[in-house]
C-alpha cells in the first residue's frame, strides 16, 4: 500500500515540460469548462425544453444526467489517472468531453441530449483529477505551487461564476446549442496545446486496479449524488430519496469493507490520516454546500425578484468574479507569509459576511447600494477560500496518488455542493412557503426564503472555519 507521505513505488520523474505556467494555463483553461458546464445550461432549458419537447421533469435531468455521471466517477477517474498516466488520462477525458459537447449541441432529441450529458459528466470524472494531478506535478515546489493553485483557483472560480452570464448571451444569440458547441473550440486548444506542453507522464501507481471497490464506490455515489438531486425536486420524505440514501450507505459501509480487505485498494483508508488533505476536504464539502446552494440563489433571486433578465443577471454577477480572480491571485503570497490555516479561516470568516449582509437585501434592492458590496465580499471570501482549502488537500501528496487527490477534493465539493442546494434549497421553500401563506407578496417571500438560504450558507461558512481552528496539525 503507498501512502501520501512516502515515495511512490512508481518512477517519480514529474512530467515534463519546457513552458510549465503555459501548461498551466491550458489546463485551468479545462477546469475552467467542466465547472462551467454543470451551470451554463441553466438559462438555456426553457428554450432547449420546447425545442425537444421535454417537461419540467425531463429539464431537471439535463442537469442531473451531468452531475450523477461526474460526482459518482470522480474517485475512480482520479485512481485510474494514478495508474495510467495522468497525462493520458486527461487527454482522453478532454477528447470525451468535446465530443460529448457537440454531440449534445447536435441532439434531435430529449434520448440523445442526456446520453451526451452523461459522457459529459463521465469525461470530465477523467480530467478534473488528472488536471489537478499534473499542477502539483508541475509544481513540486510549494510556493510556485500555491501560485499555480492561486490561478488555477481563479480560473475554476470565474466558471462558477460566468455560467449565467454565457448562458445568457449564447442562447440569446445563437440559440441553446452554442452552450454546448462552445466547447468544441476551446477544447480542441487543449487537446492539441497539452501534448506539445506537457511531453511525458510523471509517476504512476504500480499494480492492479480495485475492481471491487471501484464499481461500489462509484455506484455509491451515484445515488448519493442521486438522492440529493431528488430530493431538489421531489422532498426529503419521498420514496425515491429515501431509497437512494439506504443504498448509498449500504454500499458506502461495503466499499469499506472491501479497501480494508484489499491488498492494493482503490482508496487507501490511510489517506485519510493525512490530516491536511482530510482537514481540505472537509472544508471542501462545506465551501461546495455554500458556493453552489448561493449561485442557485442568486440568480433566481435577481431574475424573479428584482426582475433582471437573464444577461443582466449573468453581468451583476461580474463584480463577485472579478474580485474572486483578483483574490486568488493575491493569496499565494499571504499563503506564504501568513500560512494557509490563518488565510483559510479569514476568507471564510469573510465569505460569512458577505452572505449575511447580503441576507439583509430586501424585495427592491438597488445593485449598486445593496448588493455590490456583499458579492465583492463573497467574491474575496471564495477566492481566498477556494485556493486555501486546494492547498490544504493536496500538500504533501507524492506523484503516484496525486490523481486520487485530486478525485477526492472534486468529489469533497461535487457532494457539498448537492447537499448543499438540496437542505439550505428547501429550507428556503419552506420559508417562502410559511411567509406566503402569512400574507406576504410572492417577491416578499422569495426575498425571505432565500435570506434564509444565505444565512444557512454562511453559517456552514462559519463552522468550516470553526473546523480549521480545532483541527490539529500535520
């Protein structure tokens, strides 16, 4: 068994390449569009809905189709990145993803739009890992890794953020198929740039992959990721969720079970006494609960609320990544004057107060007097969090696990982030519900459910610094 602190049984020559921050650059570029495709879709579904003739019910798994295929194979993709090469790997998820892309902006029908979603999903499981995989190889330095990581978080940050405003303008202007065509470009950059930057594998882990463990991992958070989802649309009480969370812990304590047994496990349970990379993904989860359940928000808030349209909407949110961008970059050198557990704890402390100043913004909120200044403060907040919890969890992991690294803190923020839209989401329901039924206009209400939903936000925000303050050392 290796263990993230010792040598890997692999050749540990890092890859190679001549240009590393243009390789860099190129690979943030592909992050940049797995996190961009699980929200861009978001303001096309009405039109793509009537054009395929899909109801409320099949829109739902547009999104759903994506993100079941990419959180449930994260994990696997990452191991499978360790064992083969994270160069080719990331290499094959990049060419799946853009074929997948146009396959899906080529559909005629509802069928073949959700198998293209899914390759999407399955694809990015491939890259996301072994993109992360490559910059701490790139990097073996740790202050030029945490200003990798500083741009790397600036690039993914700008995704979570920019998917409504593309999704806007593309569907205005070229119809809801240029949400997927977009890809294609852009993803033939990096298929063509990254043989060219990057010219060799680094390190890889020796012996057979986990089969066992590999299908009940993947199966396991499949429904997980399923239940959440379902429980968006259908309630917490219903069957079908219920179902999902008793097979997902049934075969979450199997997998268990199987990587103790296993000599050469998909998953080493050891990992996990690396503190910095347990402490990473915890906060993961917390930051991914709070990021993806505020995105949501803010968006529905601003268009059905404030009355914005949908390319109003996307260019308010530009202030927040702008100064996200800004953060990330600036937070490698506070990382290594400060170090990372004091510049985690106050970019969340930071993110916290931006959303419960902006829990405080009422039914006819003016931009510029009410919410400018709490998005910038969230914007600094999830910079600086985001590129601080990426360092955490990968700082000190040798070249033959680095993909599983990688699977690990995607999957952290792909789960937070389903849990996340799914508690604080209904939570907010149930507030605009008990306010409407008080008498409230439908625009009062909303206002108050998701004043809620922000608060319930920042308080996960809260616990995670919590978390890092208590949390004892490597």
């Amino acid at each position: 068994m290796t263990s993230l602190t010792t040598a890997s049984t692999a050749a540990a020559t890092p890859p190679r390449s001549s240009r590393r921050w243009l390789a860099l650059s190129i690979l943030a570029l592909a992050q940049f569009l797995v996190v961009l495709d699980a929200s861009i879709v978001n303001i096309a579904l009405p039109v793509l809905g009537r054009q395929l003739g899909m109801d409320t019910a099949a829109l739902a798994w547009v999104i759903t189709a994506y993100v079941l295929a990419f959180g449930g194979l994260l994990l696997l993709g990452g191991r499978l990145a360790d064992r083969y090469g994270h160069r080719r790997v990331f290499l094959i998820g990049a060419g799946g993803f853009v074929a997948a892309s146009a396959l899906a902006g080529l559909s005629l029908s509802a069928e073949m739009l959700l198998a293209a979603r899914a390759v999407q999903g399955a694809s990015a499981a491939l890259l996301a890992p072994a993109a992360l995989a490559l910059l701490t190889q790139l990097f073996p330095d740790a202050k030029e890794r945490t200003k990798a990581l500083g741009v790397w978080g600036g690039v993914a940050g700008i995704g979570s953020a920019a998917g409504v405003l593309l999704g806007g303008v593309l569907t205005a202007a070229l119809g809801w198929q240029s949400v997927f065509f977009v890809n294609v470009p852009v993803g033939a950059i990096v298929l063509i740039a990254i043989p060219l930057l990057i010219t060799r594998d680094g390190a890889r882990a020796q012996g057979r992959l986990d089969a066992a463990g590999a299908v009940t991992v993947t199966a396991a958070l499949v429904a997980l990721v399923g239940a959440f989802s379902a429980v968006e649309q259908l309630g917490f009480l219903h069957p079908l969720p219920l179902v999902l969370f008793a097979a997902a812990l049934a075969l979450g304590a199997v997998f268990v079970v199987i990587e103790r047994r296993t000599a050469e496990p998909l998953v080493p349970l050891s990992v996990f006494r690396h503190r910095n990379l347990a402490l990473g993904n915890v906060v993961m989860l917390l930051g991914g609960a709070a990021m993806v359940a505020l995105f949501f928000a803010l968006s529905v808030y601003m268009q059905a609320v404030l009355g914005y349209d949908a390319l109003a909407a996307g260019l308010s949110q530009l202030p927040l990544a702008g100064a996200l961008v800004v953060v990330a970059g600036m937070v490698p050198a506070l990382i290594a004057r400060l170090r990372t557990r004091p510049v985690l704890i106050g970019s969340l402390l930071v993110l916290a107060g931006g959303l419960i100043w902006l829990a405080a913004a009422p039914s006819d909120a003016a931009f510029l007097t009410q919410l400018l200044g709490p998005t910038l403060l969230i914007g600094v907040g999830l910079g600086g969090a985001f590129v601080a919890t990426t360092q955490l969890a990968v700082d000190g992991v040798d070249g033959g696990e680095a993909g599983l690294a990688g699977g690990l803190i995607n999957t952290s923020q792909q789960i937070g982030g389903a849990v996340g839209l799914a508690v604080l989401g209904t939570i907010a329901g149930l507030r605009t519900a008990t306010l409407e039924a008080g008498g409230a206009t439908t625009a009062d209400a909303l206002t108050g459910g998701f004043a809620w939903l922000f608060l319930g936000a920042a308080a996960l925000a809260v616990v995670g610094a919590g978390v890092v303050a208590v949390w004892r050392r490597e």
